[in-house]
C-alpha cells in the first residue's frame, strides 16, 4: 500500500457494522488500492505519502456500502401496474406484459433500476432475472452490461421457468424455456460471466425462478450445476398463504421440506421473501444457514405477510435487505427499506423490541453480504476490506436534531449521499451519478415502458 494513491475521509462518524459493532463519534478512514488501509477514531495522521484526495466529513456519518439481495431489474418499466393485487394474481396480471420484453427493454430498465438504488447508497446491486422470451436477445448481457456502467458491484442471478400454464403453472406458455435449454443457457452466462476473485465487480448465481414455476428437475438439476461451478443458489421461497397451498398441493409437503427434497437448503443458498414460515422452517434454515433476502415493502405492497425477521435472527439465519422488483416496490430504493424493516417488523409479535437501528443497519450491508457470499471482502468496514462505503449527510433540517447519527439514518427521512465508494471508486457524489447520465435514464426508461405497453395491448 505504500505507493498506492490515498483518498483520506475524516471528522465523521463511522458505524463499522464488524462483529463487535465498533463506532467512532468523530474519526478517519484512509483507503488506498481499492480497499480500507486503516480506519479509527480521530484524524487521520498527516504525514501519509501520496493523498490525493483529503475530505472533511464533518456532520457526515460513513457506512458500509449497502448491499441489496433481491430485484428484478426489468420491472422498472412496469411500475405502477395491478397496485391492488395479491401475489398470484398480480403475477397473472403482468406476466403477458413481462413475456413481451427485449434487450433494449432490458438495458433501458436495469439502468433505471441501478440508477436508483445506486444514488441511495447501493454499492453491490443484485439482480434476479428470469424472463427469457424467444428472440428477445442477450439479456444477461445487457443487464451486465447496465451494472458495468453505473459503476456497483453486482450479481446476477441468472433465472428460469419452465413450468407454464399448460404445466399448472402461472407463466405463459411462450415466456418460458426448456429445462435443457435454461440449464445450458446458466451454465454458459456462468462461464463468460462469473469472476470468482476476491475484489469481484461481477458474479453469477442459479437461480430458477419459484416453486409454482419450475419443475422439479430444473430445481434439482440446478442446484447440481451450482455446486459443480461453484456460484450460489437463489430462488423465492415461502412468499404467500397461497404458495405453501400450491406446494402441498402439488409435492405433497411446504416449501422448506420440498427444497431441502431437491438440494436447495445450505450455506450456499439464500431466498426471497420467507414470509410463511413456521418454528421448524426457521430452525432448518438455522441449521444449514440458508440466507433470506428480507423485503418488507414488497412484503406490504402484495399484502404477503409480515416475515418473522427477530426469529430468524435470533436462530442464527443470515438475513439480508432486498428491494425486489420495481412492480411491487416502486420506490426502488434499499436505504428506505432499512426504516421500513424496523417499522414493518414492530407490527409482529415482538412490537419495540423486533429490531433497533443498529440492526436494521447490519441487515442492509453486512447481513447482505454474508446473504451473497461475500462477507470477507464487503458489508463492513474493517482493514484489509474493499473499500465499498458512503458518506450520508446528516447535518441538514431533515437529521440534524437527532442525536445518535446510526438512528438518524434508520428512523429519520432517506439521508443525501455526499459520496459514495465502490473498491476505493466514486460512484455518487453529492447525491449524482457519475457514471450515467439520471436524465437521459430517465427518458429511456420513459420511452421503453411506453414502447412495452404498446407492444402488450397490440398482443
């Protein structure tokens, strides 16, 4: 590190989120060569060689990046659709809009979705996708391709149906794929896609879609092919009432007995959602330490459910925050789902003493990062770590009469981003884009949703 170039952060306060929930009222961090040098309380020394860029973080707090665990990029064309709608039903509602998708589509909407959670804070952004139509193009490609440009960390978690309407499902018979044909098509976005290394900007995950659209087969063949590549598992799981009724009805048990069936509980798994679980769901989820991405305002906006979040932490389950899909999260902002996990979760049978701040925090950035794999190298800031983090402004009318800057953060107004760090990087600086140009988003995504829109009432 020595030679290395030095950005200096000081006068702030600094919420680590490590194991021991270190924080520093007023101190420094020096980050040099993509990763955290040296942090702690006070200024940092002034006699470091090759400081290019010294910042006064005064009225700031820094945290680590947040990283969300669930999305679907492409739903930010559709938002604002079937908003009184159950799962099921909502699903049916849009599904013959989804089927009709492109690349350019595609594109258009990861960036507006990137975008957003980019500009709150988002530092690895992961994206579960899974309508392939015929003839649609590189879709993988272009969602890469979208993350590539904004600047973040990403995963994509490559999905599939193969279980349509003829097969009791719910997708349309056209918007599905082939169990042959989904497997090779993960295993070839694995091959040219997936960077195992540790400062990786992009990987790979196996992700078939759900139980009520895939089959069997492509579960248990795709959790083989994960673990011969070595990449992760991610599906929805336990989302409604009516999913544990689809899955008795259809396998003969609930959702967590029919995935650990076909390989899909372990260490190397996480799932959406997890709303209906029961006392045995949770303690097997604890014992093979199957993460959950946590997504309370989806969670409300279908009307799935409050998740039992304190019970799962309390057993030992990695939990993370996910938006999900901008057709049932239309804010498509992670640093609200902080608050609105804490708000959501004191509605359930634990009422105050659910979550606090510093909890709400650690789910939306360390819990994130253990949920994906990547707790040695992200989700906190400690030496040695990649230098993933954000300067949240906390000095203006919306904060500054809060004392303690962590519940600032969590209970009060979504906080400005003074700058925002991906491996050492800026990404945001005074809450703007400096890889991708938000006003020409904007019209793209405009035009594409209305070209979509066209496209499925012609249908």
């Amino acid at each position: 590190m020595a030679a290395a170039r030095r950005i200096v952060i000081e006068n702030c306060a600094i919420a680590t989120v490590d194991a021991d929930d270190t924080e520093y009222a007023s101190g420094h961090i020096v980050v040099a060569g993509g990763r955290i040098e040296s942090l702690g309380a006070g200024k940092a020394p002034e006699d470091l060689e090759n400081v290019v860029r010294r910042i006064d973080a005064t009225g700031h707090l820094v945290t680590p990046g947040l990283v969300n665990t669930h999305h679907h990029f492409y739903q930010w064309i559709t938002r604002g659709l079937a908003t009184d709608h159950n799962l099921f039903n909502w699903l049916v509602a849009l599904y013959p809009t989804w089927a009709r998708i492109d690349e350019r589509m595609v594109h258009s909407a990861a960036q507006g979705s990137l975008a957003m959670m980019a500009r709150g804070g988002v530092t690895t952004a992961m994206d579960h996708h899974y309508v392939y139509p015929k003839g649609s193009g590189d879709l993988s490609g272009a969602i890469i391709r979208a993350a590539r440009e904004t600047g973040v960390r990403f995963t994509l978690a490559r999905g599939s149906m193969d279980r349509s309407e003829k097969d009791g499902g719910l997708p349309p018979d056209f918007a599905v794929e082939t169990l042959e044909g989904a497997l090779a098509a993960t295993e070839a976005t694995i091959d040219e896609h997936h960077d195992a290394s540790f400062d990786a900007m992009t990987q790979i995950a196996v992700a078939p879609c759900s139980p009520f659209s895939v089959s069997t087969e492509l579960l248990t063949q795709g959790a083989e092919l994960a673990r011969r590549k070595g990449v992760r598992l991610h599906t929805h799981g336990s989302e409604t009432v009516e999913e544990e009724q689809f899955c008795k009805e259809l396998f003969g048990m609930g959702p967590t007995d029919y995935f650990e069936s076909t390989g899909w509980l372990g260490e190397d798994v996480w799932m959406a959602h997890c709303v209906h679980m029961n006392d045995s769901d949770i303690a097997a989820f604890a014992r093979t330490k199957t993460g959950v991405a946590h997504c309370p305002s989806s969670n409300a906006r279908l009307a799935a459910g409050i998740a039992r979040v304190p019970d799962m932490l309390a057993a030992g389950v990695p939990v993370g925050l996910g938006v999900d899909g901008t057709a049932s999260n239309e804010s498509g902002e992670l640093h609200t789902e902080l608050r609105n996990a804490l708000l959501i979760n004191r509605l359930g049978a634990h009422r105050e003493a659910a979550l606090n701040a510093r909890q709400a925090l650690r789910l939306g950035t360390y819990g994130g990062a253990q949920v994906l794999g990547r707790a040695a190298e992200i989700g906190s800031l400690e030496t040695g770590k990649l230098a993933d983090l954000v300067l949240w402004k906390l000095d203006t009318l919306a904060h500054a009469s809060i004392a303690d800057p962590v519940t600032a953060l969590v209970f009060g107004a979504a906080a400005p981003v003074t700058l925002s760090l991906v491996g050492g990087e800026p990404v945001v600086e005074n809450s703007r884009l400096l890889h991708v140009d938000e006003d020409a988003v904007a019209r793209s995504t405009r035009e594409e949703a209305q070209r979509l829109a066209r496209i499925a009432a012609q249908a």
